[in-house]
C-alpha cells in the first residue's frame, strides 16, 4: 500500500503542476479499479508461467506434400486397433536363418503431380534395388492408370536402361484406396481378368511385376484374397516366357495380420512381402498421447499390446506366421508424425497430446521440412536407445521422425537377422534435394535411403 500511496502522491502533483489539492480524491478510486482489474490476469500469467513456462514461438517451415496426405487413413487404423485384447504367445523357436546373400531396397515412389514434386529425371537409378510406383486402381476388375500416370512411368522404366538391374513394379491401391479390390477377389471370374489385365501392363510397360496394396482385406476377404495370389502364381508358373514379380504391402499390428492374412499360404504364391511397420503411434482422439512412429524396440516399461507396436515385434510375427525370413523386407520411413503437447514440460514418451502439430500436414512431415524445423529453432534431437529412434520437441510441438543413425540400426537389424531387405516409404519424404546440413555431412541427395543402402552394401562384402 506503500507504494501505491506515493505513486499516487507524485501523480497528483504532476497533475496538479506541484500543488497539493485533498479534495481530488477520484484518481485514487480509478488506480484502484484499474488495479483490482489488472492483478488477476496478471497473476494467472504469472503463475501460468511458472507452471507452463514461457515458449518463444517457433519458426515453421512452408507445408509440402510430400508425404501422400493419403497415409493418414493408414495410420488412424493402425492407433484405433490397440484397445483389442491381447493374446499372442507364440514361442520363439530360433532356427538358422538362410543366408542373404543381397538385400532388397525397395522404395516406394509417388508419381509426380504438379512440378514441385519429386521427378523422374530426379531419381537416382542405382540407389533403391527396385522402386514401387505408387498407386495404379483397380477398376472394373482391372489395373488401371490414368494418362499423366503413363506418361511418367515411361519416363521411369527408361532408368532401367541406365541400371539394367532396376525392378519396377506398380503399386496397387494404397491407404484409403481400397475400392475395387473387394469386388474384384469375390469370385474366379473377376479375379481371372484382373490377372490378365496385370500380365498385358507388365508387357505393356515392360515393368517388373506388380504390388498389391489393398489396406486390408476383413476375415471373409482373406480367403478370396488368398486364392488371388495362388491364382497370380500359378498363372505365372504357365508363362515362363513373361515371369513376373508379385508383392503384397501388408499390415504391421498382429491384429491386423491375424485377420487378414493366411501367412503359410502367401509364403507359397508372393515373392516377398512390404511389411508396412511404420505408423505405430499417431495422434488419434482414441491415443491421444506422444509416441515413436517406427520403434525397432519396445521400451522396458511398455506392457501387453504396447510392448508389440515395434519393427521387431512386427517382423518375427510374420516369420512365426509362416512367412520365411528372406521374404519379409522391412519397412522404413523418410517422414515423421508431430503431435501437439498438452504440457510442454511433460514431452517424454507417452506424454498427453491434444492433437497433430503444427510442422507439415494432418500429423505427417517429411524429412526436409522436418530438418529445417530443428535447425532453425536451434532444437538437439533426443535419441531414445531402447526404440531406436529419435524424436525432439519444442514448446508444444513435440516430433518422431527417423535420421541417419536411426536408419542406420534398423538396416544394421535386417542384416544381422537375416531378414529379406528394407522397404522404404518413400523416395519422395527424403531430403532428394540435398538441403539439409545435419545427416551424412551435409548436402548430399538422400541422405537417408542412403544410408540404409550403405549398410546393405557393407553386409554384402562379409
Ligand atoms: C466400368 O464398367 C462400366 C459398366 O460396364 C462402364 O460404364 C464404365 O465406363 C467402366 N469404367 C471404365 C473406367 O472402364
Ligand atoms: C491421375 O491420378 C493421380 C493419382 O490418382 C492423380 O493425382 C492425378 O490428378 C490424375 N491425373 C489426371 C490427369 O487425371
Ligand atoms: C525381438 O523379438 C523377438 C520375438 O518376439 C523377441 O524374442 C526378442 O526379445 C526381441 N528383441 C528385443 C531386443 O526386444
Ligand atoms: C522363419 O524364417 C526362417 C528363415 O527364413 C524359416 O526357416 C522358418 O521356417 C520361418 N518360420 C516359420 C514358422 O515359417
């Protein structure tokens, strides 16, 4: 009150040019209102500050589309699944692993669609062993492209006549891009003119052979999709002259596998399959909280269905499943999931998220943006050693992502447990243009795919 007293005597005699005068006591009244209407704003601030804490606001880099916006169909299915009940307890019974002699790179590329995006003539033909052009449809129990489609994958199967050992194959369907696929395995007849609509592409465009990416057949779609393939294979079998290669893009959460698939049987007909094991937290109201995009491990304090949402876990799951090592070619990505903090001092794992970020598009960023991101707000990643993988975060936003030394262990883990290879979505969310300075020092053209194919290249020389 002290002060307010003399802060108010000296205005006074400002006001009064020096002259005291008693009877204006109205100012006194309008300081104290003021005061009463200042003090609690201010001391929420205060307290919220000191609570909260005081962020400066972060630079954004520009929103690309890179990352297929698509994928985020994925990714809500992926999150909405962890409440089923868990139950798998399969042993592992370790036998000697066939010796892999090379590894499949195989990368996923999204077709370019306005001029900004990743180009054909950008592509380099000796990094990925085979690229998988994503997303033909299926039509009318057909395969089926649209002109702009054709006209690059022409310009792609031309790189094959640069590195002669390049596959290509077309991609079909893709996240949320399942129309067509139920009616066309419903029965013999229709599944009968997809495959020849599939063999007269493969000639057609002189590609390498096709993927089937339908995100996901349901328990009673699982049989017709199974009889598919077998019919794919055989139909192959009685055309040595036109051989072929068929994948399948399939599902990471044993969830999702055990509904959709009949392993042992796939085993027999596909020449290997993309294990889609990314995606494994993401911003979802059912999850609303921090997580690792891609874990290679769970951590020690994840229990029951959270200790299996990891590459590791995934990828044995498959083999006990029945599918052989060497045709498991693990996914990895080049692009991160952002979360929005509810607390920025709880950042760890786990921690209280109310929605995506605000870093790239709906929760997904690539890799450029995403290192342009952290140098420009001065943030060190964290590396989390149980899973594997980095992630950052600064005020509210908060980021998993992948970076060389993370590819780096999960390349070194399909190596050493000789599985098939690594599959990675995709060439366009890698920093194909060289900008950014932290990874594989500094300003080389894909620094991460790169990096994967330097551990597979290393392996090759044992
Ligand atoms: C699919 O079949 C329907 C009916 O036969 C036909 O009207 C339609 O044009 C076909 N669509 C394509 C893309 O061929
Ligand atoms: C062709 O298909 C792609 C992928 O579905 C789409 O993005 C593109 O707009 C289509 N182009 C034309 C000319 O229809
Ligand atoms: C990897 O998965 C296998 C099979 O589920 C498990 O036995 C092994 O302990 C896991 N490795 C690590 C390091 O968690
Ligand atoms: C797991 O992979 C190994 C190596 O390819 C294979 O020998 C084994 O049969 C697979 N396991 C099952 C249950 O199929």
């Amino acid at each position: 009150m002290m002060l307010t007293d003399d802060v108010c005597r000296y205005r006074v005699l400002i006001q009064t040019g020096g002259r005291m005068d008693k009877g204006r006591s109205v100012d006194w009244k309008v300081i104290v209102i003021l005061a009463v209407l200042i003090t609690p704003p201010l001391l929420f601030y205060i307290i919220y500050a000191i609570v909260f804490g005081i962020y400066p606001s972060l630079k954004y880099p520009g929103v690309t589309m890179n990352v297929p916006e698509q994928s985020i169909n994925r990714a809500v299915l992926y999150n909405s699944i962890q409440n089923s009940s868990f139950k798998t307890n399969f042993q592992l019974k370790e036998r000697k692993a066939n010796y892999v002699k090379t590894y499949k790179l195989v990368c996923y590329y999204s077709l370019p669609t306005t001029a900004d995006s990743l180009q054909v003539d950008e592509l380099d033909p000796y990094l990925c062993t085979h690229i998988n052009v994503a997303f033909a449809k299926v039509v009318n129990n057909s395969i089926l492209i649209n002109d702009s489609q054709k006209e690059s994958l022409e310009k792609l199967v031309n790189l094959k006549n640069i590195n002669k050992d390049l596959k290509i194959l077309m991609s079909v369907g893709g996240s949320g891009n399942d129309v067509g696929f139920p009616e066309m395995i419903s029965n013999h007849k229709n599944r009968k003119s997809f495959i020849q609509s599939v063999r007269s592409y493969v000639k057609n465009f002189k590609i390498d052979g096709v993927d089937l990416d339908w995100e996901f057949p349901n328990e009673h779609q699982k049989v017709h999709f199974t009889q598919l393939l077998e019919e794919f294979r055989k139909s192959i079998n009685r055309n040595p002259n036109y051989p072929y290669l068929l994948t399948v893009a399939v599902a990471a959460p044993y969830t999702i596998v055990d509904s959709s698939y009949a392993v042992s049987y796939m085993n027999e007909f596909v020449d290997f399959i993309n294990l889609m094991s990314y995606d494994y937290h993401f911003y979802t109201r059912e999850t609303p909280f921090t997580g690792i995009n891609s874990p290679l491990y769970a951590s020690d304090n994840e229990k029951f269905i959270f200790s299996t949402l990891n590459v590791n876990f995934s990828a044995y799951y498959w083999n006990h499943s029945g599918m052989e090592r060497s045709k498991i070619i693990i996914g990895l990505p080049t692009y991160g999931h952002t979360f929005r903090l509810a607390n920025p001092n709880n950042n760890g794992m786990y921690a209280p998220a109310l929605g995506y970020g605000e870093l790239g598009n709906s929760g997904f960023v690539d890799f450029p943006q995403l290192c342009q991101f952290l140098a420009s707000n001065q943030i060190t990643p964290i590396f989390d050693m149980e899973n594997k993988s980095p992630y950052a975060f600064k005020g509210y936003e908060w980021v998993s992502f992948d970076n060389s030394q993370s590819l780096r262990y999960k390349a070194e883990y399909i190596r050493d447990n000789r599985f098939g290879g690594a599959m990675v979505w995709c060439l366009n969310s890698d920093d194909y243009k060289g900008l950014c300075q932290s990874e594989n020092g500094g300003g080389k053209r894909f620094p991460l795919i790169s990096t994967i194919k330097n551990v597979f290249a290393n392996g090759n020389q044992l």
